[in-house]
C-alpha cells in the first residue's frame, strides 16, 4: 500500500462535474490499496473573481484583508469534494492549512512554509479516510494565528511539501496538460510529451514561465527527494515525471527556508575570450559560434552584453588546454564582423585573459531570495576579490575571478553560506540531481515509487533516456531589463548593487556585466545589465538612479519590451554546438539578440518582446522537439 498525495489545479476542479470526476478518480486509487491526501486550488476562475471584487472596494487592497479573501477559495472546493468522496461512500474529511497544520511565515501574499504538523493529518489517514486539504494556505507561527497565503502557485507548494512532512510515496499533480511539454502548447501545438525530466531542468522550465508546476514546489521536491509526477486530470496517461535526487536528511524544521546553498563549486582549468565591438545585429553570435562549434570547441559560460552605439560584447569560457583553438577561430573571424559603416572606429577586437577560475555556489533553495546572490557578491567584496564575468540560473550563481584569488575566494563563500570546504581543486559536492539520473536502483525514490503506482508508469525508461540534449524551450515576457552605465570597477560595487536590490525585495534573474572597460579620469568603468520582473521594473528604476549619484553610477535606463527565450537541457554539457544552433534559429528569422547568459543547462537570449514567440518556435523547430500528436489545452 502507499501513500499518496494527489494535488488538482482550478481547472481540473472547475465544475461540479469536474469535481465528481475527481472524486471518482480519487475513490478508485483508494480501491487500489492506497492512502490518499488530496490538495486542490479554488474552482476554475474563482481566484480571479476574487481579486476583481476586492479592485472595485480598494484599488490598493490590504494584503492581510487579500489573504482571509483568497483563501475562502479553496475551501468551497474542500467541501464539495469532501461530499462528492463521501456520496461515493468513500470516508473523508476536508481541512483548511491551519487545520491540517500548515505553518508559516508571517508574510502576508506570499508567505514560505517553516513546517507541518502532521498529528492530525496523520490520525484521519489511519482511520482510512481520504484528507482534503485546501492548497495556498496556512498559518503563521505567531500567536495571533494569521491566515496566510503562499503566493503564485501555492497549491502545488502545499502538495509536494506535505508529500515530504509525510514522507509519501510520491505526489502526482493533476493538470490540464498530459504531463511536462518540450514548450507551451498555446504556442506551439505540436509541443512533445516528456517521459521524465530532472529536477534541476524542471526549475529551469518553470522558472522561466512554463505553467506547469511552480518553481518553489520543484525545490522542495528536490530538497526532499519526493518523487513528483505531473498528469492530466482528463486521461489515464502516465504523464512525465521529475527525477529527484536522493534525500539528503534534510530538517523539515523551516522547510522552505533552510539553507539556500547547498555546496560550493570552482574550476582553475578556465580561460576567457571576448570579442569586443561586434555589429550589434542578427546573425553575429550564430556565425562566431558556429564556427566554434564546426572546430569542436566547447565553450562553459557564455555572455553579451548590452549594446554600446552599434556594437556589443560576446565573452566566453573555455579550459586552458583549448585556449589557443579558441583564440585562432575567435581571431580569424574578428575581420568578418567588422562594422561596414565605421571600421575605423569600429573593428572588432579580440581580448584573451589567462588565470581566470570560476566560483559557483549552488542549491535550489536560491529561488526567489534576492539576497542569496548579494550575500555572495559581499562575500566575495568583503575577502577582496572583484568580478569579471557573472552568470546566473535557477539552481547556480558563477562568477569568474582572477585564478590567483580562487582560494580566498571559495573559503570565503564556504564559510559564509556554512559549508564545509574540502582539498583544493575538488568540486565540493557532485550535484544530487545528475547523479540520481543514474542511479536506478532501490535507493532510487522515483525507481521505488514505479513498483507501488497503479497503473505502471514509464519512469525506468525515462530515465535512460533523460540525457537528451535539450529537454525544452520556454519564453518569458513578463521581464524588464535594468542597465546601469559607468560602474566602477572594483571589489564591492555588485555587492552594494544587488545588496540593495534584496533590501527592497527584488529578485534578479539574468546578470551581465561588460567586458569593455572604459578609464574616465583615471577610474575604471563597466556597464552592468540585469533583468527582474517587470512588476518590479519601475521601482528598481527609481530607487537606483535615487543613489546613483552618491554611488557614483552613471545613467539608470529601463527597457520593458524586452522577452527571454531559453532551451534548458543537462544534456548540453560537452555538445559545442547546442549553442550555434539557437543563435543560427534566431539569426534565420532575422532575430537580433541583445543580451546572452548561460549556465551548465541552460542558454537564455534577450530580444524584442514582440519577437518573443517568433523565437521560441524556431528554437522548437530548430532541435526537433515537435511531435506528431498536437495538444488542446482545455478552456
């Protein structure tokens, strides 16, 4: 017998035949021998009726007054579910987070879980009754007992975190989509059916917009080592699952804000390249790195910059021992890209810097909490180590700095985020999520789960086939960019940067700083470029250009018409012309790019918003991840 939480989103709990189809497909996964916890969201588009009659009273509603609002949602649906399993004559009871004993922060909108106590939820399941929960909410710790809400994609949150305070057998999520899609099937119907997918790409996905499952339920499925699938609440079909590493005894004690950072990792074995002044138009990035690709070179991280007049930046990465290769290509093709208009004043340069080492420190307890990337920016300003590169995803933070600095700087962020460093040169930690990919074996929770689900589920072969290239492509058009001109450029000025950004609660995704330095009365300058959501666009605005003067920063410019196309894909690591290849896509649709970043498993362009989805499906195109059966996404 197992344990099972079962979570169902508004839609799939929509109607009051909705509601009596889940009820039916709740009673027969009892029927099968299982205990059954049910999470599900508010009806259909009860959430957003809500918040229309709370605009027309306030059109600044109390957060607090938000909270005891939204949450009556969810328990109309609790109680019509709990009477549907009840008139099956299925015993059940339906609870509310305070209830069942959800706790967490006093943060009203958008609280984080600290824990769960399971006495009650416990005692209803061995008196064999199936437990409703309402999703989305809780309780805060305080003794004023204030309801709480958990923000975007609560209820998925809610399941997979009391998947993990019972220690379930797995948690399946119950969606209007078949399972976990190579993009978003509104735009691009011919969108594939992944068997399974890694914790860490499904973070990448869903952190870049794709509407699945939330980023934060994903963590702590990782943190945790819940077994996750994602299905339709429509079909029987197995659905996609998420491959979780093995737990790794984690407290449940302030379970979704313990340690952020699980480990950090540095390679000495690294060299930069920067082509400076390059045309800033489609087809530039696809031709420099499709030439590094067809000379088999790959490339780590890889950044542009944000354009200067008609010219941009690329910088990119590589192990010392191909350094040379990459120097040669990058040379010979620095006359080609020289601007017809100007090459005077405007010929691309090729700049090469030796003794450079690459510091990441990495978790998934990174998301959404600005202050983790600041804390590391002030570590590493406070040991007297400056920044050259940095590179930014879900799961990582790298910054490039000069080799001789490595050391100091890995000690300083070891004991600033309390890890325990090992011998020089080692990557501290080998990452739980590849390593699961591997391992299929009783140990494995996910192998386990496939012997105690009903019916048989694909994970076993998933899993063996997961090391695909690209797993997916997602666009996000729901981000501003930030640039700021004239940076000093010393140890402390990103720390001060992203420091007070975290102070106003500002989360940060892409990060690119210039490679051309420019020397303005004897002081060193940079540009520095970032994205953030563009809710928070205009109050970062404002508040940077309040202390540019006083930190010596120059102009302070927004852009909001900006979308963010990615392919995310573990298996990209070593395969030097996966990145070609999307650029060659963009270039081909006459694209322009104006800003890249990468990490290990992900590539992410900046364009025009109104290209967005022009770029994504040439992307999917591009790497074949179209299928032959279209999806309908239900109304």
């Amino acid at each position: 017998m197992a344990l099972i939480v079962q979570k169902y989103g508004g839609t799939s709990v929509g109607s009051v035949e909705r509601i009596q189809a889940v009820a039916q497909r709740v009673y027969k996964t009892v029927k099968a021998g299982n205990s059954i916890v049910v999470v599900v969201s508010a009806m259909g588009k009860t959430t957003d009726g809500l918040v229309k009659l709370a605009t027309e009273i306030s059109p600044n509603p109390n957060r607090r007054e938000m909270d005891m609002l939204l949450s009556t949602g969810e328990q109309v649906t609790i109680a019509l579910l709990s009477m549907a399993l009840q008139e099956l004559g299925q015993p059940a009871i339906s609870l509310t987070g305070a209830q069942v004993g959800i706790v967490t922060e006093a943060e009203h909108s958008r609280a984080r879980i600290l824990h769960i106590e399971t006495t009650r939820l416990t005692r209803h399941i061995n008196e064999g009754k199936v437990v409703v929960v309402a999703g989305f909410q809780g309780t805060s710790s305080a003794g004023e007992m204030e309801i709480t809400t958990l923000g975007r994609g609560g209820s998925d949150t809610s399941a997979v975190a009391i998947a993990a305070a019972l220690r379930a057998n797995f948690c399946e999520i119950y969606t209007d989509v078949p399972g976990i899609l190579t993009t978003d099937p509104r735009l691009v119907a011919e969108a594939q059916l992944m068997d399974a997918i890694t914790c860490n790409e499904m973070l990448e996905l869903a952190s870049l917009g794709a509407k699945v499952l939330h980023p934060r339920a994903v963590e702590i499925a990782r943190n945790y080592g819940v077994p996750l699938v994602v299905r339709s609440s429509w079909t029987d079909d197995p659905g996609t699952w998420v491959i979780s590493p093995k737990p790794q005894g984690r407290s449940l004690i302030n379970l979704e804000i313990a340690r952020p950072v699980d480990h950090v990792e540095f390679d000495t074995d690294q060299a930069k390249v920067a082509l400076l002044r390059v045309p800033d138009k489609p087809g530039v990035a696809a031709r420099l790195f499709g030439e590094i690709s067809r000379q088999k070179i790959d490339v780590d991280l890889v950044i542009q910059s944000i354009h200067e007049g008609n010219s941009n930046d690329i910088a990119f990465t590589v192990t010392t021992p191909i350094l040379k290769r990459a120097e040669a290509v990058t040379a010979a093709i620095a006359p080609a890209l020289r601007s017809q208009s100007n090459p005077k004043f405007d010929e691309a340069e090729v700049m090469v810097e030796h003794n450079i080492a690459k510091v990441s420190i990495a978790g998934a307890g990174m998301i959404g909490r600005p202050g983790v990337a600041a804390k590391m920016f002030a570590t590493l300003a406070e040991a007297g180590v400056n920044i050259q590169m940095i590179s930014t995803s879900e799961v990582k933070v790298s910054c490039v700095v000069n080799a001789a600095e490595c050391d100091r700087a890995v000690l300083a962020l070891c004991t600033a985020f309390e890890i325990q460093a090992k011998s020089k040169g080692e990557l501290l930690t080998p990452n739980p999520c590849t390593d699961a990919i591997n391992r299929v074996s009783p140990a494995n929770p996910c192998t386990d789960a496939i012997n105690r689900v009903s019916p048989p589920n694909p994970c076993t072969d998933a899993i063996n086939r997961v090391s695909t290239s690209i797993r997916g492509v997602a666009l996000d058009l729901n981000q501003a960019r930030l640039a700021i001109r004239q940076l000093l450029d010393r140890p402390g000025m990103a720390a001060k940067l992203f420091g007070l950004l975290a102070q106003h609660n500002i989360s940060v995704d892409m990060i690119i700083q210039s490679q051309r330095c420019r020397v303005i009365n004897g002081v060193p300058r940079r540009d520095i470029a970032f994205t953030v959501s563009q809710l928070d666009g205009e109050n970062a605005r404002e508040m940077l250009t309040q202390v540019a003067a006083e930190l010596g920063w120059g102009e302070v410019v927004l852009d909001s018409a900006i979308a963010k196309v990615s392919i995310v894909g573990a298996g990209m690591v070593g395969q030097p012309g996966v990145a070609a290849k999307m650029f060659e896509a963009l270039a081909q649709q006459q694209i322009n790019i104006q800003m890249i970043a990468t990490s290990e498993i992900k590539i992410s362009c900046v364009v025009a918003q109104e290209q967005g989805v022009k770029a994504l499906q040439a992307i999917h195109a591009a790497f074949g991840l179209a299928g032959s059966e279209k999806f309908v996404v239900p109304a």
